[in-house]
C-alpha cells in the first residue's frame, strides 16, 4: 500500500544527499507495508530533520546520529545516519521499534 509512496519519497530525498544503505532501504520497504497512514508523514519529516543535522549520538558502533520520532503507543521510529566528507547523508539504518519504559 505506502510501498510506492515511500519509494517516491526515497527519490525525492536522494536528489538532496541523502543516501540509503541497501540494508536500511530493505527494512524500510519491507516494514512499509504495515505502517499506518501516518507513519509516512513521520518518515518524511525524519528526512527533514537530517537534512537540519538534527539528532542525538546514536551510540552504536558506526557512532553515527540518530533521529527518532514516537508514533502510536509505546512505538517509534528511528533512522540513523552519519554526515559524510561531501556533505551528503548516508543513511545505515532504520528501526521501527517499542520503546522501553
């Protein structure tokens, strides 16, 4: 259902640096499919705020940054990324994940 949607999106924001990962775009696309209406309004704001080098350390061992956004409940979604020399965004991974309280 958001598959096509979200493979524009990916398009759009490629044209601006961002560069995805083929592991970052499988769990994208494969958990794309389940996601509701809204959650891709979310997955594009997330590009934005890569976009302003938003985010905290992602404290994983690309040390690269990490945005995250709450979605329904205790869920969230994250996407991380590391800055590179050309000023692009290279995209690693993402998560669609519960957060712990």
């Amino acid at each position: 259902m958001h598959l096509e949607e979200i493979d524009r999106i990916i398009e759009e924001y490629e044209k601006y640096n961002l560069i995805f990962s083929d592991a970052s775009l499988k769990k994208i696309r494969d958990g794309c499919e389940s996601w509701k209406n809204d959650w891709v309004i979310v997955f594009k704001k997330q590009l934005r705020r890569i976009k302003k080098e938003e985010g905290s350390p992602a404290r994983d061992r690309e040390n690269g940054i990490r945005v995250t956004y709450p979605l329904v409940k205790n869920q969230y979604m994250a996407i991380f990324y590391k800055k590179q020399t050309n000023g692009s965004y290279y995209i690693y991974n993402f998560k669609l994940g519960i957060m712990e309280i």
